[in-house]
C-alpha cells in the first residue's frame, strides 16, 4: 500500500550524543562515575572501551571486563554512566564511550587520579649539625600526583636570607638556593643560622 512503501522510506534517525563526556578527577581510593548521554538509540548499542589497552569494560548493560570495581547503570533512558569504585592510579586514562553505528560513533572523557603528597623519609633530612662557615644544604621529597610543590621557611618565621644565604642567591652560586624546591642550601653558616627549617607543600 502507499501507507507501508512511505514507512520503509522514512530512515530511522540514528543515535546522537547530548553534550560531552565530562573529564572527571577523584581522588585514589574515592569513587568516580562518567555520565555518556545518548539520544535516539533504539536498537543501537552503546559501550565503554579503555582508550589506552583498547580493553572493552561495558556492552550495553553488559559488563565486560573481569575488575570488579567497575559497573554500569542507565538512568532517564539515555544516561549510561560508567562506575569506578575505590579508584586506583592505575585508572588515570581516557574512557571511551561508543554507539555501534557504522561507522561507529563515540566520545572520551579523562580521569585524572589524585594523590596526595606524602614525605619520603629516607630522602629528607632530619637533624643537621654543621660547623660555622661551611655550608649545608637540607633535602625535602614529597611525592604525590600532580607533583606538590615544595617551599621552605623556618618555624620562627624569620626570613631565610640570614647570614650569606641571601647574597649568594643573588650571585647565582647554586640555582637550588630558593624558597621553592627539593633542596635549600645554606651558605658559610654561622649562629644566626641555627634553628627549625620546615618544608611544606603546597
């Protein structure tokens, strides 16, 4: 009839994505969830793929990979959100949300895993004690993701630039002589010097 061969004519819209997929930043041992919004499915598919391994995590409301941190659910019909539980650094990286159409459509959001800093101690210094009008330098590491970045002062809150430490800083004797950075060397040493230098990050 003219009603069916109209029907078999019109083309079934295909799916689109609403908006992006956001990138998402947790902090290790907290959860993360990546929304991926898709309108006009039908019979369509959609599946979350790591970017990097290529490794398929979700199909549809199946899940695929064997991590049991992750999991999937589907909300307001088109809302298919992708859940890491207990995030790890081993998740940073890009996640990619697909529609098997042909070709196939897709988007990438990216986690960003935080961590935060720590001292380690077997490369800090501890305790110093030097003799007047040698020099010492005092030794901070701190990891963590992003890299914290590390400055010193000391706990009297006088200022550092004390003796010559200030005038060889001008005369660029050792570029590490700054506020900021892993290691603060003091030059020719003397009384003045003598007291707490906390290292903090920022």
């Amino acid at each position: 009839t003219f009603l069916d061969a109209v029907r078999y004519t019109v083309p079934m819209e295909e799916p689109e994505f609403v908006g992006q997929v956001p990138n998402v930043t947790a902090a290790i041992g907290r959860d993360a969830k990546i929304p991926c919004i898709v309108n006009n499915l039908d019979t369509y598919r959609v599946a979350w793929l790591r970017v990097e391994s290529k490794t398929i995590l979700t199909i549809h409301h199946h899940v695929i990979t064997r991590n049991n941190r992750i999991s999937l659910s589907q909300s307001d019909s088109n809302v298919w959100t992708l859940h890491i539980k207990n995030i790890q650094d081993s998740d940073r990286g890009g996640y990619m949300c697909q529609i098997n159409t042909m070709p196939m459509k897709s988007q990438v959001g990216y986690v960003e895993v935080t961590v935060p800093p720590d001292f380690v101690n077997s490369e800090t210094s501890t305790d110093v004690m030097v003799r007047e009008n040698l020099n010492v330098t005092l030794k901070c590491k701190a990891k963590g993701h992003p890299d914290p970045r590390l400055t010193w002062r000391r706990e009297d809150n006088q200022p550092l630039e004390y003796g010559n430490w200030q005038l060889n800083k001008n005369q660029g004797i050792d570029s590490e002589t700054t506020l900021d950075g892993e290691k603060l060397t003091i030059y020719k040493v003397s009384r003045l010097h003598m007291g707490a230098y906390l290292c903090i990050w920022l």
